[in-house]
C-alpha cells in the first residue's frame, strides 16, 4: 500500500469460512494537510492544492482511481485512499443535535 499505514478495518465471514478480502483504511495523517492560506484551509493532498473535496468529486463522478491518477501524475494511490479515510473520520464524527 505504499507509504501510508494500513490496517484492516473489515474481514467478513460467510458461513464460517473468512473470505480473504479485507478491506484497509489507510492512516491520512502524514497525507492530508490543512493549511488556512491554501484552498481556503480546506483539507488538501501532501501541501498540494488538490483538495480532498476535490478527489471525492471524481470518484462520485464515475472516474476510477486509474483514471484520476492518470489525470494527476503528481497523486499516489495511497493518497486517494487517504481522502477516503479522511472522509470516512469526518462521517463518523458527524452527529444531530436536537434543540
């Protein structure tokens, strides 16, 4: 996986036989950065002007990870993951207050 740090988060078992596809959140913390003069402080890649925003625009826009690599040759497949991880932290905190 690169550079980053990856731990299984998901193993499934089915009928008492683990399946071998595990899934990985990869650790974003040396990945994404926020710095409030760049992007309007929204979370970026490596310092990069590339926004996490930005990432999961193509991703829910149909383009593969192939293909944004492909698109910006400065990005590492890790650092897709990362903005996926990121993402997955800020659902996780998210909750609804009731007044």
């Amino acid at each position: 996986m690169g550079n980053a740090i990856a731990t299984p988060i998901y193993a499934k078992i089915y009928q008492n036989y683990r399946i071998s596809i595990e899934v990985y959140a990869v650790d974003y913390q040396n990945i994404i950065t926020i710095e409030p003069g760049k992007r309007s402080g929204k979370p970026c890649i490596r310092g990069m002007r590339i926004t996490v925003y930005d990432i999961l625009e193509y991703l829910a826009g149909g383009m593969t990870e192939g293909e944004i690599l492909d698109d910006f040759s400065e990005l590492q497949l890790d650092d897709i993951k990362a903005c996926l991880s990121f993402a997955a932290d800020r659902e996780k905190k998210l909750f609804v207050s009731s007044l």
